[in-house]
C-alpha cells in the first residue's frame, strides 16, 4: 500500500463505520466504490474482498455499541445471521465467477433501487410488534437468505435491506432494527470475505487501515443514532441522495469499461 493511499483509506473507513453506526448499513454499498476510487484499489474482486472485511469488523464493533444501549434484539438478529449467512456463501460463490466490470455495473444497478427504496418515509417508532410465533419467525429466516444472496452476490453488508425487512417482518422499533441487523451485517460480511479470502481477493493492508477509521467512525455514527432515534426521514433522504450519486458514478465507470 503507498502512502498517497493512507489518508484516504482512514477517511473512507471512516465515513463507511459511520454509516454503520448511525444507520446500520451503508456499509459495502459505499465501501466498495471508495476502495475502487478514492483508495485506488484497481481490481474490482480485491475491492469487493476487502470492503467486506472491513464492513464485518466495523459492524461488530457498531454492534457492541448498541448492544450496551439496549438496540439489539439477539432472537432476531441470529435467525438473520444464520439465515442470511447461507444466501452468503451461495451468493459470494456465484460473484466471483463473473466478470468484475460487469459485477459492478450490477452493483451500480442495485444502488439505485436501494436508493429509490430509501425515498420512501418509514413508519415512526412506536409500531406494534407482533408477538414471536411460527409465522413471523419463518418471514424472517426467508427474507434474511434472500438478503444473505444478495449481500455475497453484490459483496454488500445488506444492511438496507435488513433494517426494513426486521421492521416489516416484526414491527420493532427502527432503532432496534439498526442494532440488531448490525450482527447479521457483520456475519453477511465475514462470510463473503471468507470466500473471497481463500481466492486471494484481500488487501490485508487496505484492511488494516479502513478498519482503523472505521472504528472511530461507527462510535460517532452510534452516538448520533441514540440521539435520531424518532423522525429519521431527512437523515433517509440525505444518505439517498448520497447512495444515487454514488451509484451514477459506479455506472457510469463500469458502463464506460464495458463498452470501450
């Protein structure tokens, strides 16, 4: 790793354990294009390894955070982790047989639906939850391997997808549901690294020192969750915006690589 890449590994750490913190995902969907283009990963695999590294250790230091406010409801969050580490596996294993500039352009694709999903206002905290039967049990093992596919697919820590889907498979309260699917981001995460691991797609050293700013990043992020814990809509819209930016640029790079 050079040096010109070490601020901005720090920084870019940073502002992904920030995003874990405050809003429990954000974590690889931002992740991967910082590693590619503010970092200067250059290849694509490497970048999706290494950001799901970075996001699984981020994740589970946002969680112990959470864990010591009361925010994470353990039931939940390990039927997701076990579920969705599944889809993971499964998922990573199919990404990495197809052709980086193409995986991107999918992944670019997928960070505008999250984006356009993210436009629409959630309910306020205060929802009735419903009680922990059969019914709701199997709603969550479901949705967390569809969103374990996509996370290993897609090398994201699914974290957007988990928060609505534990608020809409369970009614808890959103702050809950940001604690909790920080366990299940975390697993989605090492499970993905894992596999890309063993194919040699790691940059232990970027790691490192997108690990280092993340940890500072998510105790912030953490912090000011507490605080947003009611009315979050303009927070959704900001990081929204922030998402389809993000996601315009990653087409427009991946687009461009395909057809020249």
């Amino acid at each position: 790793m050079t040096a010109i890449a070490f601020a901005p590994a720090l920084a870019s750490g940073g502002a992904v354990g920030f995003s874990l913190g405050l809003i429990g995902g954000g974590g690889s969907i931002l992740a991967t294009p910082l590693l590619l283009y503010v970092v200067g990963v250059a290849q694509p695999h490497v970048a999706i390894g290494t950001g799901a590294l970075a996001v699984a250790v981020n994740a589970f230091v946002a969680l112990a955070g959470h864990a010591r406010a009361g925010n994470v409801r353990w039931l939940y969050a390990g039927m997701f982790a076990a579920a969705g580490t599944l889809g993971a596996f499964a998922g990573s294993s199919i990404g990495k047989v197809i052709d980086g500039q193409r995986l991107l352009f999918f992944f670019g694709l997928a960070m505008v639906a999250v984006g356009l999903a993210m436009l629409r206002p959630t309910q306020p905290d205060g929802t009735c939850e419903r009680e922990t039967d059969l019914k709701t049990c199997s709603g969550v093992i479901a949705v967390a391997f569809v969103v374990g596919a996509a996370s290993g697919f897609f090398g994201i820590g699914g974290g957007f997808l988990i928060v609505p889907g534990l608020v809409l498979a369970t009614g808890i309260p959103m702050i809950h549901a940001v604690g909790s699917s920080l366990f299940a981001v975390g697993c989605f995460g090492l499970a993905t690294a894992l596999n890309y691991a063993w194919s040699g797609y790691v940059d232990w050293s970027v790691a490192g020192y997108f690990i280092a700013g993340g940890i500072v990043g998510g105790l912030f992020g953490m912090l000011l969750a507490n605080h947003l814990s009611r009315g979050k809509n303009l927070l959704r819209y900001v990081f929204s915006a922030i998402v389809l930016i993000v996601a315009a640029y990653v087409l427009y790079r991946s687009g461009h690589a395909l057809i020249g």
